[in-house]
C-alpha cells in the first residue's frame, strides 16, 4: 500500500519543529509513525507534509529528579522498557512499556505518539491517567485528569507538540493488561497506583477513552488490597463491544484487572 | 522527490526516491534485495523486518528517508564469506521453516532477539516473537530454531573469550 504523496522534512530542534508546522497549515507531526503511517496507508490520513520530530536530541531523554521520572516525547518504548532508571523508580512503567506491540514496534514506537494519540485501548495513558503525570507541551503543562478528552482525542491545540510527560514516583503501582491475542492491544487494561495525593486507578482497553474508577479509588485509599475492589464492579453501558469482546465481557474483566494490579502492587 | 543515502548491508547507497517510498520498496524495488518480505502491509506479520543501526523494524512501517544516514541490514547481509549466520544454520537443522515465506522475518527477529538477550527459555522467545506471524504456523520448529542459535553464539563467544 502506498500513501498519497507528501513532503517530508526532518526538524533538527524543537524550535524548528513550531517554525515547520506554521509553513505547513495541513502537515503532521511524524514520531515513531507505528500508528501515522498505518493510517496514511490506509488513506486514513493524509497530511500534505510530514514532520519528522523523532530525531531531535532534545525529545529524547529519561530523567529521574525532584520525585517524579520524566521522558521526552520521543523516546521510544524500548527506551522507556529497558530503562534501569525507570525500572527503579516506577518498575509498572518499565513493565508496561515492554507490553506494547512487539519488538519491533517498540523500537520505533514512542511515548509522545501515543499519549497524543489517545488510542482506546493504548496503553500509556493508563499510566499518565493513574499516576496524575503532566503532560508538558511547546506551550504548557497539561493535567492528565484534563489531557485525555474522548475516543482519540486530547486536549492539544492545532499544531502543539508533546514534549515530555512527567510522572510523579508513587509509593506503590501496578499495571496489568490482558491483551488481545491478535493486536497485542490491550481487551482491558488497569493501572493501579497508591501516590502521596491518594489512590487512583486508570482503565484503558474497555471504553472509548481511558478513564478513572473514583468507587476502587475510595476503597482502596482504605485498604489496600485486591478483596477491597474485589466486588466493586463498572457498569457495561458505554463500555466497547466488538468482535473480540462485548461490553459485558469488557466490564467484568476490569474487575478482574485491577484486583491483580492491586495484588500485584500490594 | 528526496536523494537518499544510507549503508545497506554494508554498501553505501544514495538513490533518489519519492518521499512516500516505503523502506521496504526501497530495498526490494529499487535495490532488488528481495529477501524482505511483505506479508500483510500492515505491521502486522514481521515478514518484512530488517534492522536499521542495529534494531529490527518493521520497513513496511518506515519510510526510505527516515533511513537517511542509516546503517540498515537485511537477510542478504547476514551470510558472511559464503557461510550462513549461525542462526540461519539453525533455521536449516531444526526444520524452522515450511514454505519460507516468513522466514527472513522470523530470522532477522531472532538474531535481534538473541543480541538483546542471549540464551532463552522457550517462553520468552514465544514473547519476542509476538510481532511475527508464520501462516504455515511452524512455531514450534521456528522456536526451537533460535533456542537453538542462541546456545550457539553464546558457545561460538565462550570459545572466543
Ligand atoms: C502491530 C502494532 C501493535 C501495537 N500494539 C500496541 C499496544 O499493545 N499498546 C499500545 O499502547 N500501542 C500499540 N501500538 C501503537 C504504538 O504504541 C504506537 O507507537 C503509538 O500509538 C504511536 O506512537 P508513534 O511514536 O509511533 O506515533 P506516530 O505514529 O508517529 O504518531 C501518532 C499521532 O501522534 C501525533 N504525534 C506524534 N508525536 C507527537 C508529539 N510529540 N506531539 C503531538 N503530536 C504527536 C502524530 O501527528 C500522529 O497523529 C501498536 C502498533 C502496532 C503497529
Ligand atoms: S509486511 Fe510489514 S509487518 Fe507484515
Ligand atoms: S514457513 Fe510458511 S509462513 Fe512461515
């Protein structure tokens, strides 16, 4: 499959990345492309002009300061999974990050894709939603309550570039995916995490957009366990439904999926 | 169109292609290296991975300027002096290939996979190969393959150290 014609260009610097998108009204930014070029092949998309941002040196980074982790937009999900210092700090991210895809997308795959992505059944967002991590732009921080707006969608403005998410250390976290056998995507998964601001829990895979369980949250800032989310359900209305799972079956599992992350992060 | 220059295995190349030209049309129409496959065009199956600087890819996935500068390998470029890559070796003993279709894939994976990690369990291998689809599903022989070629090249570096 080929994609309709564009023009490529490769941003050396974030600065130049901004000054490409204004010439280019209609262009795109180009990270990993595990997700872009898919959708331009399909003629899903087709952005006149394609902005490389993956090789700028400033975008690729992991450091550990003031309690929190914090990745450049490009840094890969290989990057991110074999990381001693993330695998020290926040090991459920480490953990995730080896879970997307497989190998080979995970070496081109990058956390600023798919944060502004915002697939359903994306993986990091479950991670940026539970550990309250900030979402920092070319032109501001964003919240992750307020970052993730809906099925694909974010609270990113035209032409404004993720540049690093932030991820504050909790004390205690956990993520646990059951994937689709197929895509590797996750069916359900469930991101549980005890943080100096209380307990949040994330689900992604089950509904159109990743979204918090404040019932899980309140039991578990009481007691930390798994029996505590263990009869604790989510309703099937407005849960997906397709081929590879009906909304009830979606909810159940998120029952299922965060009593082992509890468990696990216990 | 964009003037693209990178190493293919081994040899510096620099030919001038449209900007949507994917990787692995680059290397199998403009280069006639037509090792790489292309199984489903959609990411899915690894019948098209090659290692750019190193890392498997997917090069239905890449597009050829992305690769600028790039060092890429592909099957062509494995066999050295006339004499198979450990882990092809591997592939032709333990009968890891039916109609070979995936082959170039599963192979240019596995040699990635054992770089990374060296000898593995049955298991983790099953885990690496997640991105690699064989259609006439020969995993079990694939699988013991590059169990196989990992304990080689681990032998082949104890010999040398
Ligand atoms: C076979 C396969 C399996 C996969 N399995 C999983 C999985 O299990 N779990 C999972 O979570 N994902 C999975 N993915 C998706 C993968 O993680 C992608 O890498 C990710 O969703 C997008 O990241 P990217 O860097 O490739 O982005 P790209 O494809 O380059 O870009 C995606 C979108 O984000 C925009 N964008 C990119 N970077 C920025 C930025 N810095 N600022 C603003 N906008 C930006 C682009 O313009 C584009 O619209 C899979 C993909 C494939 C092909
Ligand atoms: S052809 Fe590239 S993954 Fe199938
Ligand atoms: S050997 Fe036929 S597809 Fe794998």
């Amino acid at each position: 499959m080929i994609t309709y014609p564009f023009t490529y260009r490769r941003a050396k610097s974030i600065a130049e990345a901004e000054a490409m998108l204004k010439a280019a009204p209609e262009g795109k930014l180009l990270s990993g492309g595990q997700t872009l070029i898919a959708a331009m092949k399909m003629r899903l998309a087709n952005p006149p002009e394609l902005i490389d941002i993956s090789g700028i040196k400033e975008l690729d980074y992991i450091r550990v300061a003031n309690g929190a982790v914090a990745i450049g937009a490009a840094t890969t999900h290989w990057e991110v999974a074999t990381s001693a210092d993330v695998a020290k700090a926040i090991p459920a991210l480490a953990h995730l990050a080896s879970l997307i895809g497989d190998p080979a997308v995970r070496h081109k795959g990058t956390i600023g894709g798919s944060v502004a992505n915002n697939d359903p059944a994306a993986d990091y967002p479950s991670a940026v939603l539970a550990l309250g991590a900030t979402v920092k732009t070319n032109r501001r921080s964003i919240a992750a309550d307020d970052f993730f707006t809906g099925m694909f969608s974010t609270a990113l403005e035209e032409n404004e570039i993720v540049t690093e998410i932030s991820f504050p250390i909790p004390e205690k976290a956990a993520y646990k995916k059951f994937p689709n056998p197929a895509s590797r995507y996750a069916m359900v998964g469930v991101f549980a995490a005890r943080t100096k601001n209380g307990v949040r829990v994330a689900v992604t895979g089950a509904a159109p957009c990743v979204f918090r369980v404040p019932e899980m949250e309140a039991a578990l800032a009481k007691n930390f366990t798994p029996d505590a989310v263990a009869n604790i359900k989510v309703g099937a209305d407005g849960m997906n439904s397709d081929i590879h799972g009906s909304a009830e079956y979606r909810a159940h599992l998120v029952t299922v999926m965060a009593k082992r992350a509890v468990a696990e992060a216990a | 169109m964009t003037v693209v220059s990178m190493t293919v295995n081994e040899k510096p190349v620099s030919l001038d292609v449209e900007d949507r030209t994917l990787l692995v049309y680059f290397l199998r129409e403009n280069m006639r290296l037509t090792g790489t496959h292309i199984g489903c065009d959609t990411s899915q199956c690894g019948a098209c991975v090659v290692h750019v600087n190193g890392k498997a890819v997917k090069s239905c996935t890449m597009f050829a300027v992305q690769a600028e500068g790039a060092k890429v390998t592909t099957i062509e470029g494995l066999a050295k002096d006339g004499k198979l890559h450990p882990v092809q070796e591997a592939f032709r003993d333990n009968h890891g290939l039916q109609c070979g279709f995936c082959t170039p894939g599963m192979i240019m994976t596995a040699v990635d996979m054992i770089r990374r990690k060296g000898v593995m369990d049955r298991e983790t291998i099953r885990h690496e190969l997640e991105g690699n689809i064989c259609r006439c599903t020969g995993y079990v022989n694939i699988v013991s393959a590059i169990e196989d070629a990992s304990k080689r090249i681990a032998g082949a570096a104890e010999k040398v150290a």
